[in-house]
C-alpha cells in the first residue's frame, strides 16, 4: 500500500504515435513530468529508464508499458509514482522538502500529473525532441558495468529510448523492457 501524501497513479492512454518503444514511451513521459516539476522552480535529473531525481535523490518513478495490435500501439499504459507529502525512504525526496507549503497541495500536484500525461501524448509526435531533451535530463555522464564494476561512459539516448554506452572503442547499448507486445485488450 502507497503511503498517503504522494500522487499514485495508473492510467491507459489512447497513444497518438502508432510505431514506439516502450523506452521511448516512458521517456516521453518522464520529461513531460520533468517540465511540470521544473515549472515550481526545481531542476530535475531523469535516471535512465524511469526514474526522476532532485540532486540524486528519487522524487518520482515511471512504469510504462505499451498494448499492441498487430506491430502498432493501442493504447499505451503506465503507473506514477510522485513524492508530494508522504514520508519517503533514505536516498528519496518530496516535494514537501524542496517547496514551499503552498506549493506541496496534494491536489496540485495531482492536476500536474495530469497535465503531464497530456503533454506526454503532444510530445510523442516529436520523438527527436524527446530523446534531445531527455539527454539534456540525463543524471549521470558514466554507469558501472553491472557485471564488471568498469565505468561506461554515457552517450546518450536512443531513437526508441535504450540508454547508449561506450567503454573504449566498444560501444554498447542497455534496454529496460522488451517490445514484445502484450496481449491485446
């Protein structure tokens, strides 16, 4: 159970670009919500793939998910979780630390939300803009190797949202979800 004071949310879509990953889905989305966050004055950071970060620390999370028929989008699904005025874990933050009180009202936040939904859709018929300012969002210039602890180095982002990495002259590319599509509605 979420904890109360935070904005959780789950919506279904109709989605506007027929032809998406669910990378580039989810980071459509989280730099819609970065610019309703960034328009109470705060600088957001996204945290490859689904995650948006106030000075490292994790303020919102994204769980996106696209329904298929055929090879083209339905409907396009994900879950928001958004830090407003809920107790949070060691290494999060809410919006109650960063804002004034006026500006931490839950219903605030919540139309917010929606509006970035909303957005999400108009900025899905611009991928190339999505992909350029979500790597201007990005929170970090190098990664560890998960399996060898050696630095990547952070590229950018992908046209269908995979994270691009290069370690030496070996460039390599990290995916969160697989686009098999799901089960048609």
């Amino acid at each position: 159970m979420a904890p109360v004071g935070g904005v959780w949310l789950s919506a279904a879509l109709p989605w506007p670009q027929q032809e998406c990953s669910t990378g580039l889905f989810g980071l459509t989305v989280a730099l819609a919500l970065s610019e309703q966050i960034e328009s109470a004055g705060l600088e957001v950071s996204i945290k490859w793939p689904n995650d948006l970060l106030i000075d490292s620390r994790k303020l919102a999370g994204l769980l996106p998910s696209l329904v298929f028929r055929g090879q083209r989008v339905r409907l396009a699904r994900v879950g928001v979780g958004l830090n407003v005025n809920n107790p949070v874990p060691p290494g999060a933050v809410s919006l109650r630390e960063l804002l004034s009180p006026g500006q931490c009202r839950l219903r605030l936040w919540q139309g917010a939300v929606l509006r970035a939904l909303d957005r999400a859709r108009e900025l899905a018929l611009e991928p190339s803009r999505v992909v350029r300012q979500a790597e201007q969002r990005l929170w970090a210039e190098s990664v560890p190797d998960p399996g060898t602890g050696e630095l990547l180095r952070v590229l950018g982002i992908g046209m269908d949202g995979r994270l691009l990495l290069q370690q030496g002259t070996r460039r390599i590319s990290w995916t969160r979800w697989s686009d098999t599509p799901d089960q048609d509605l």
